[in-house]
C-alpha cells in the first residue's frame, strides 16, 4: 500500500512535468509562428506618425494650387478628360441625348445643342456617327478671368459622319470614308463651384 502511494505520487510528479513540458512547448511554438511573417497578414496601412510628411522650404508657397497656369500633370489630366468630353459630345448629339449634353455644356450651349436636335428631327434627319480615334489634342490658349478658368484645345480626330433623309437615303457624308477632323472648343469651370468638371462654353470657328 505504502509503495502503490509513493508510485502514486511519483506518477503525480511525472504528470505535472509532461504538462509543464508541453505547456512549455506551446508557447514557445505560438511564439515562433506568431513572431514570424508568413505572407498571409492584412496589410498594414503606415500611419503618419510612423512616416513624416516633409514639405521642401522652396515649396511651402506652391502648397496652394496655382490656378493661373495650367502645366505639367495637371495639363495631362485636363488634355485627357476634355478628349473623353469631346467624343461624347459628338456622339451624345448624333444620338440626340439632350440629357447628357446638359451634364458637360454650360447652359447657353446646352441650349444651342437642344435647339439643332430639334431642328434635325423636325426635318426627319437621321444622324449616324462613329468615333475612329483622336489623332491630337493640345492646348491653345488658358487663362484665368476672375473666378473662371477658361481653356482653348484644338482637337484633331478621325471620324464617320453621315446624314440620311426619312427614306434612309444618305444626303450628307460617306458611311465608307474616314474623316479627318479640326475642331476648336473653348471649355470653361467656375472655381468657386465644388467640383472638378469643365464645360464646352464655346465652339471656336477658324
């Protein structure tokens, strides 16, 4: 009985170990997969106080944006939003979507746009129109009027532009020929509405 209890107790000894052991273990496995990176982790966004946002001294004035020029990536982003403008006007008025027109022309011209789709229906013309590409844009002229800006950009695309009667009989164009087109369009946005949208304020003729 005496031998069986001290067996007991050793046994008893024994078990507290293996667990102390294996508790050990754990840990020290936990620790070596939670301290290491597996690739799996969502990302950590760096907050602005672990990275400093250091503004050169020579650059503190230009922290402003410069409204008076238009240059650099600014003159690439307007270039490619006023192509994008272009091309769906032509073909929003081909197509006699009013609606959208009005969401890219200011009020005047949006006006003159309603009025020849009216005229075109009146006479029972039918408008087809196809996009090949832009060859060209470039900026002719900028300058800023008080709380305006205002932008001259002279397009050059490639287009099929045809007219039929009531009948279906083309009177203007060729549906087979490419044309190559030269347009001046004068865009203008008000710097003190919210937004970043510009509007066709004028069709240059030259």
């Amino acid at each position: 009985m005496y031998i069986y209890q001290i067996m007991s107790n050793n046994f008893g000894y024994i078990d507290i170990i293996l667990l102390g052991m294996i508790a050990g273990f754990i840990i020290l496995r936990l620790r070596s997969i939670l301290g290491r990176k597996t690739g799996h982790e969502p990302k950590i966004y760096p907050s602005f106080a672990e990275k400093k946002f250091n503004v050169p001294n020579s650059d503190i004035q230009n922290v402003k944006k410069d409204l008076s020029t238009l240059e650099g990536q600014d003159k690439k982003q307007f270039l490619k939003g006023a192509e994008v403008a272009y091309e769906s006007i032509l073909t929003s008025f081909a197509a006699g979507e009013i609606n959208k027109l009005k969401t890219l022309l200011t009020s005047d011209m949006a006006d003159n746009f309603e009025q020849a789709i009216v005229e075109r229906n009146k006479k029972n013309i039918k408008s087809e129109f196809t996009f090949i590409g832009m060859k060209d844009s470039s900026v002719e002229k900028y300058e800023k009027i008080k709380n305006e800006l205002f932008a001259s950009v002279k397009f050059v695309s490639e287009v099929i532009s045809v007219k039929k009667d009531v009948n279906g009989k083309i009177i203007e164009g060729n549906p087979d020929k490419i044309k190559l087109v030269t347009d001046y369009w004068k865009f203008s946005k008000n710097v003190l509405k919210k937004g970043p949208n510009w509007y066709l304020s004028e069709i240059i003729s030259k």
